[in-house]
C-alpha cells in the first residue's frame, strides 16, 4: 500500500492551492479517504473525508466552505482543493485512508487510518 | 461533535517503565477508537483500533481497553523506540476528532 502525494508549498492568504495523493497496493474504490494536517507545534487535526464512491464528503468546520475533497477512482487519486487560504492553514497534510469502515447520511464510521501519505508542507503567508 | 479530552499532555518515563494515556470521549461512541505513534518527520503510525485490536506489525507492549467512554492506551516495557507523541482518535461520527496528543519524554 501507498500513498503518494504531490502539491503543496507557498501560497498567499486569500490564494488558492492543490493537494494530490494517488494510491497503490490496494482496492482503492473500496475504501473512503481523508486528509489529516499538523499545524508546528500543534496537535493533529482532521481536516476532511469523502466516501469510497465519492458521492458523499464531510469537512471539519475549519475548513468547510473553502476546501472541497474529491476522488477520481480510475487513476486512483484523491484530492484537496484548498481556496480562500488563511495563514492559520498553514500545516503539513496527509492524505490517509482508514483500514475499514463506511459512509452514510450524515456521518462516516471508520477504524483508524493504516495507511498514510508522507505529507506535503503548504505554508500561507505573505 | 465528539470532543476527546487526552491526558496527561506528557509525562517523563524510563526504559522499561509501564505507561498508560487515557482518552475520554464527551460521549458514547461504541468502540470506535483509534491511537497513533507519531514521531517528527514522518507520517503517524496506526498502534490500535476498534479500542482493543492491535494493528499488524506493532509490538505486543503496546494494547487498548476500553470502558464506557474511557479509553486507555499501555505501553508496557517502554523501549527507547517508543518515545514519541501518541494521539487518539474517534472514528464514530465525523468530524473524526483526535485527542489533544501525549509527549512521552525521557526521564
């Protein structure tokens, strides 16, 4: 299994930035995926999720309304669209997928993310 | 949302010495409960899962136990591998909000 991500770097407060994460190794159409960020010095935070067929999504409510989550199941990517960036978004992301688990209404289920991307740095500030 | 209260935010510990962090959650969440290992520059490590299960590949120091909504994290025999920052995480409903982190330092 792996993740692999791309995107990132030095964006501007108010500006807009990209994060990619393509898998391997395993069925990816069969499980949901989120991202996950760490601020320096700061603890984890979950940033967001979108269900295995990418008709359901979910955010965190720091980031709902200016990230969007979505997934392209033939080239096995996920991704972040980051708009209206703040200097307080600035963290490292990972794109991780959780070992098991389901989304439905209003919520997912899930049982802990056993596979992780090496994280991207995005820092937003001018 | 469910709120994880982690404590203690860090402790200091030997080699050797039997360590436990406990997670709270603000409300009932099955066994939906995860911890990590996470160590500077690089990406967090899956310990534990469903509470109890010990995910492939990690030591069998390492367990979890739960009861109610309290959840509990041993590390028994601390080894010099495993001094690190460990975080749990609630995968019951979203958002799947983790614990506040745990710095385990060297004594």
């Amino acid at each position: 299994v792996q993740l692999l991500q791309s995107g990132g770097g030095l964006v501007q407060p108010g500006g807009s930035l990209r994060l990619f994460c393509a898998a391997s190794g395993f069925t990816f159409n069969s499980y949901s995926m989120s991202w996950v960020r760490q601020a320096a010095g700061k603890g984890l935070e979950w940033v967001s999720i979108i269900s295995d067929d990418g008709t359901a999504t979910y955010y965190a409510d720091s980031v709902m309304g200016r990230f969007t989550i979505s997934r392209d199941n033939s080239k096995k990517t996920v991704s972040l669209q980051m708009n209206s960036l703040r200097v307080e978004d600035t963290a490292i992301y990972y794109c991780a997928s959780p070992r098991g688990g389901y989304c439905s209404g209003s919520s997912c289920h899930g049982q802990g993310f056993n596979s992780w991307g090496q994280g991207t740095l995005v820092t937003v500030s001018s | 949302d469910i709120h994880m209260t982690q404590s203690p935010s860090s402790l200091s510990a030997s080699a050797g010495d039997r360590v436990i962090i406990t997670c709270r959650a603000s409300q009932s969440m099955s066994n939906y409960l995860s911890w990590y290992q996470h160590k500077p520059g690089t990406a967090p490590k899956l310990l534990i899962y469903a509470a109890s299960s010990l995910e492939s590949g990690v030591p069998s120091r390492f367990s979890g136990s739960a009861s109610g909504t309290e959840f509990t994290l041993t590390i028994d025999s601390l080894q010099p591998v495993d001094f690190a920052t460990y975080y749990c995480q609630q995968t019951y409903s979203t958002p799947w909000t983790f614990g506040q982190g745990t710095k385990v330092e060297v004594k």
